[in-house]
C-alpha cells in the first residue's frame, strides 16, 4: 500500500515506515503529524485518485529529527568587469517516519 502526499508544498510516494526528508517543519522531535491532502491511494492494486484529494484519507508521521541539508554554493561571475561574488546556504530538513496509511 502507498500514497502520494503533499506535504510543505511537495509531492512525496509513501509507503509505511518509509523515512523521508521534507521541507522544516515546525514540530518537536517525536511529534506525531497527520496529512491529509492526499492525492493518490493504491491499496493492493486498488488504485483511488483524488479529486483534487481523497475524501477521508490521510497519512501519519512520526518527526525523527531536524537536520541541515548539504552546502549549496552559489558562484557568480561577470568576465572582464572585476566582478565576482561566492555566496552559500544550507537547507534545512526535517526527517520524518511513516507511520499509518488511512485511506
């Protein structure tokens, strides 16, 4: 069984105690949160798609931690005009367990 969740403003395929690295999310850790936009649920090839979400369908995570994600550097350069300008940033994370699939 799987689904596909928005969650933070992206689209993730869970499965049951699937470990996930969403967008920050504003929880202490071993929090219990539940989805419920819901999109898509495949429940053994039984296949239910939302119109846009599933009525009564929603997905429960455990927050496992909070993390940063790799630095990204940001480089930029204009030749011949002595310009040149390195900037960086790391995102962060937070990690999440699949608990429950409803739906």
């Amino acid at each position: 069984m799987y689904a596909i969740v928005e969650i933070a403003g992206q689209q993730f395929k869970v499965e049951k105690d699937k470990k996930l690295f969403v967008h920050h999310l504003e929880l202490n850790e071993n929090d219990s949160v539940d989805f419920e936009k819901v999109l898509l649920v495949d429940n053994n090839g039984e296949v239910t798609i939302g119109t846009p979400t599933v009525e009564g369908a929603k997905v429960t995570a455990k927050v496992l931690q909070h993390v940063k994600g790799e630095k990204v550097l940001v480089f930029k350069k204009k030749r011949r005009k002595s310009y040149q300008k390195m900037n960086g940033h790391r995102q962060h994370f937070t990690q999440i367990q699949i608990e429950n699939i409803i739906g």
